[in-house]
C-alpha cells in the first residue's frame, strides 16, 4: 500500500487551485487517464509530460485501481 508519504499525487490550492497533480508538476493526473482511455500508451503519456516520472504515473495507476476495487466491494 501506498503512503500520503509516498503519494505520487497531491493537490494544493496554491498549485492549479487544488486540481490533483503529480507531485512536483503542474500535470493533472486525470490527464493519464484520459491518455490511456484514448488508446494511448503510457510510454505516450510519459513522452508528452517528462516532467512525470513512470514511478509515479504507475504508483498513481495503482492506487487509482486500489480504489476502484475498494468502491467495487463496499457499495
């Protein structure tokens, strides 16, 4: 399990008024998603915002489906 620590995301209010980014960028991470449900690749993903490490595009993958799964079982 992933960690606040070790979240590859976070929102702040001073940094695009608290829209979920990578941690240190100024890049959504609703933007991967979107990549990947418009049939891009992460490799695509990563090319167009190098400021993303795959460390972080993939920890955030993970606990996006962590919580889906999570949603899936208690509702």
């Amino acid at each position: 399990m992933i960690t606040l620590l070790q979240s590859p995301v976070s929102s702040d209010p001073e940094v695009m008024g608290r829209t979920l980014v990578f941690r240190n960028t100024r890049v959504p991470a609703q933007s991967l998603l979107e990549y990947l449900d418009d049939g891009f690749s992460l490799e695509e993903f990563l090319d167009n915002f190098p400021s993303v490490t795959r460390v972080d595009a993939v920890n955030f993958l993970k606990l996006a489906r962590e919580q889906v799964q999570h949603e899936n079982y208690s509702g």
